[in-house]
C-alpha cells in the first residue's frame, strides 16, 4: 500500500509542473490516512477475512 502511495505522490509530484498536481497532492493525503484508519476498523470487525486496499497495484 505505502509503495503504491509513494508512486502516486511521484506521480501528482510531476504534475504539479503543470499546476493539475496541486489538486490530487490533498487527496493523496487523505488517501494516506484514511485507508490505513478504514483497514484497522475493518480488521478489528472481523479479523479472519483479510482486507484487500483498493486502488493499488497487484504485482502478484
């Protein structure tokens, strides 16, 4: 997940050249915190199904 949020943060990092990065760089950050808060409150509600983080890349 963290890789996946590194690359985004690359990413909206190169478009701020053309100022349409400065929009995303405030959602990456919620989508740093919130996703992480959401996967702990998902795991301590049933903790023997494994939580899947959308919007990342599965290399496997």
């Amino acid at each position: 997940f963290h890789f996946n949020v590194w690359l985004y943060g690359i990413i909206f990092g190169a478009l701020t050249f053309i100022l349409i990065g400065w929009l995303f760089l405030p959602l990456l950050f919620l989508f740093s915190w919130v996703l992480p808060i959401m996967a702990i409150l998902k795991i301590l509600g049933d903790p023997n199904v494994s939580y899947r983080y959308p919007f990342i890349f599965r290399v496997i």
